[in-house]
C-alpha cells in the first residue's frame, strides 16, 4: 500500500514537472512570435484555468497572431484587460479595427499608449522598446484611420443575391449576356506547363480576349490578343508599368465601350490581399489612365476580384473570400449605380455594416421588389437570334454596325451611305463583266474585235471602283470613331 501511494506521488511530481515545463516552453514559444505551437498548451491551460488573466491573454493573442476564432480571442482579452494587462488593449484595438468597430479600437489604443507611457524608462533597451512599441502603434493606428474614411465613403449599391461555391470555379456565378462576352479559366485556353491563376476574358466577337498572366520581370499582368483567323495573335501589354501598380494585376474584364476595363490589383496600398479597380483607355496616346480603387463594399480587407458589369440584364457580378473558410469565394450580384453614390448617414454601425456587407438585404431600398432581376441574374444566357442587319460594317474591336441607325456621325452615315452605292455598282459591273467574257469567248473574232474596248472599259471602271471603296470606308471609319466619348 506505502509503495502505491510513493509511486502515486511520484507520478503526480512527474507529471507536475512536465506540466511546468511545457507551460514554460509554451512562454518561450510565445515571446518568440511562434503562437500557431504555443497555442494547444495555452488552450489547455485556459480550459483548466479559464479565469486566470494572464492565461486569458496568452490564449487570446495566439488565436488572434493564428487566425483563428476572433469572437473567442476578444473575449479572453476582455477578461485580460479587466486586470490591466496592457498589451490585451493593443490586439483588442486590432479585433475592433477589423470589426469596423472604430470607436472602440481608437480607445483600445489609447489605453495602451497611455499604459506604455507610465513605465519608467532608464535604459537605453527600455527606450528602444518604447519607441518600436509606438511605431507599431502608430501602424495600426494609420490603418484603423484609412478603414474609417473608406468606410465613411461607402457606396450605396444594392446587392440583391449572394452564392458561395468553389474557389475553383467561381466563374460558374457569372451568368452573363452574349453581348457581356464570357470568362474562362486561363489553363483552359492557353496551354501552360503550369498553373496560372487567373482568367480570360473573351468580348462580344470573340475577336479579342483580355487575360492576366506572370511577366518575365514582374508578378501578374495585363495582356490582350486578336483573332488572327484561327488562333489568336499579337500579344500586347495593357500598360508598360502595370497601370502604375506595385503589386500583381489579373482579372479583367473589359465593357463593351472598349474603353473601360475592370481588373483586380495587390497593391503596397491595398487593404488585404486584392482590391478591385477601374481604368479608361485613351486613344489620344493608346495608354490607359491612372487607376481609381473601388470604394467600399466592392473592397474589403481581403481579396476581392472580378468585377463584371452586364448592361443587358442591368447587373453586375464581383468575387470575395471575405468570410468565408479555405476554398470558397461569395459571389455578390448588385445593380450597377450610373453615378457613383455615397451613403448618407452617420451611424457607425450602420456604416460597418453596409460596409462589411454584414446583410444584403440592408442594402435594399424601402418597399424595393428585387425578385424578377434576381431570376433574371441567375439565368444562363439562351442562344440568341441572329441580329437583323442590313450590312456588317467593323469600325473597331468593340464596335461593329449592321444598319445605318447603329452610325452616331451624320458625315460617317452619309459617306459609309455611297459605300453601299458603290458596292452595288461593283456588284453589278462584276456580273455584267462574267457575261461579257462568256459572250467574248464564243463569239468569232470580228465580233471579239468590237466587245474588246468595251470590256477594258468596264473592267477600269471596277478597278477603280475596287479603289475607292476601302478608301470611304477608311473615311467613314475615322468619321466615327471622332465621335466616342
């Protein structure tokens, strides 16, 4: 029986010891910065102990440095900041900060500035300390200082549906018109030796695609190519500085003016990963203008991407990992605003939500009936018929005309107009010349004598008719394309 209860006590020492220790390796691991292998100690620690502070904060921190459960880790460093450990007061600014809970994070932060500000400071590691703390305190600061006025300039943007799926196939959400064009996944057009995450994007023709893929001397960036018969061709690149970015650009998607494109963009200003970003194409100079970020609730503090805007049905489509676990993406469907609206209110916590998209349907006007452009967004395009037309006339990429009424230059109308003429002539004097030489064959030569001089003369009035033609239609193009905005 002694022996029982020695052996007992023995183990209990053991196990006490080892307990010890790996609550101070847990420390060690802690102050090194490596929280994702402190963690499990500290959870079990905390489950055993849940009101001690210093357990609370310890847990708290390393659920927020992981990732891990936010709601979880605020609540272990309330308990923390009850008993005045200071540094609970700088990641609960954190957590409030990316809950758009500005008010709160602002004060968080002060009590940890001011905290840090009564410790004595005699050494010059003391000093050090001080002054790294508060340059990281000035970094969030900053940061919880942008959030706020990019949420205070939130659009007002309806967003009427919402799907999770894949993150490996997110395109399956875009539902888009013909005349919108349609996006693929790069690999399935292109054949890489590797995988290239991003997506091509086909206009209404398909006689141009717009793509992201590696530059040899930067990350992602923008390409365009033509149809050239059966494949595509002449690879150009969209802006020779990657529109000004520092950081990969990918998924774009042009609208049918052929002159604004939508992309998505890592830049060293972005809030989390990528941000979405609209750009205009100039003619005058065949460069593309300084691009402007989206507003809130297009951007988040996570990766946001593919914007489409189908003019058809009156929709538009964009892609977020905002809230969602590893491997899925939400896909919002909004009304596009013709000019850009800020909301009107005050309400921080209103505006967090209409900013974090907290629900969709805060985002609805009064009494609004969304129900048949829901269905019409999420329905698969039909083939459509094809396009009465009087005549198929290219006046750029984008932009082909079928009848007169398509022209918005009265001269480029009226020149293209004789072209019509013209081309009826040629038609006319072709036939009448592939009856002349079928007569000339079989007629004997008194007769070939006297249709000679006839022939030659019909055959330069088509040769100069094949002359003038492409010349009027060079004029009625540039006539038109004066007009574009």
């Amino acid at each position: 029986m002694k022996l029982a209860i020695v052996y007992i006590s023995f183990l209990f020492c053991v196990l006490s010891s080892a307990y010890s220790q790996t609550l101070a390796e847990a420390k060690q691991l802690y102050l090194k910065g490596e929280y994702a292998k402190a963690l499990p100690v500290f959870e079990t620690e905390y489950q055993a102990k849940p009101a001690d502070p210093n357990l609370n904060h310890w847990y708290g921190v390393c659920l927020f440095e992981t990732g891990g459960n936010l709601a979880k880790a605020e609540e272990c460093l309330l308990v923390a900041s009850q008993k005045n450990i200071q540094d609970s007061f700088y990641y609960l600014g954190q957590i409030y900060t990316l809950d758009f809970r500005f008010t709160e994070a602002a004060s968080s932060f002060d009590k940890y500035e001011t905290m840090f500000k009564k410790q004595p400071r005699r050494k010059k590691d003391d000093i050090a300390k001080y002054d790294a703390a508060m340059e990281r305190l000035e970094g969030k600061r900053s940061r919880l200082s942008r959030l706020r006025r990019m949420a205070y300039n939130t659009e007002d943007i309806q967003i009427i549906d919402s799907i999770v799926v894949d993150k490996t196939d997110f395109l399956s959400a875009y539902k888009m018109s013909h005349s919108s064009g349609r996006l693929e996944y790069f690999n399935k057009v292109f054949n890489a030796n590797r995988n290239v995450n991003s997506t091509v994007y086909f206009n209404e023709k398909e006689n141009k695609i717009y793509y992201g893929q590696p530059d040899s001397t930067a990350g992602y960036t923008l390409f365009s190519m033509e149809k050239l018969l059966k494949d595509f061709g002449n690879e150009k690149k969209l802006s020779s500085n990657n529109f000004g970015l520092t950081g990969d650009v990918n998924h774009p998607f042009m609208m049918a003016d052929g002159v604004t494109i939508y992309f998505a963009a890592k830049d060293e200003d972005s809030l989390g990963g990528y941000d979405l970003f609209v750009s205009r194409y100039n003619m005058n100079n065949d460069s593309f203008l300084t691009p402007e970020r989206l507003n809130m609730p297009f951007n988040s503090i996570c990766n946001d991407y593919m914007m489409v805007i189908d003019e058809e049905k009156g929709v538009g489509w964009f892609a977020t990992d905002r809230d969602q676990p590893d491997g899925k993406v939400c896909i919002y469907t909004f009304i596009p605003n013709q000019i850009v609206k800020i909301l009107d209110n005050t309400d921080e916590k209103y505006i967090a939500g209409r900013a974090r998209i907290s629900s969709i349907k805060n985002s609805w006007q009064p009494d609004a009936d969304y129900s048949s452009l829901i269905t019409l967004a999420r329905k698969s395009p039909k083939e459509e018929t094809k396009q009465a037309r009087d005549f198929e006339f290219v006046i750029n990429d984008q932009y082909t005309y079928y009848m007169f009424t398509d022209f918005r230059n009265e001269a480029a109308r009226d020149i293209y107009f004789n072209v019509i003429q013209l081309k009826a002539k040629e038609k006319e004097l072709n036939e009448e010349l592939s009856r002349m030489r079928i007569d000339y064959s079989s007629a004997n030569e008194e007769r070939r004598s006297a249709m000679s001089t006839d022939l030659l003369i019909k055959e330069k009035e088509l040769e100069q008719l094949q002359k003038d033609i492409p010349l009027q239609e060079i004029q009625a193009r540039n006539a038109e394309i004066q007009s574009f905005p």
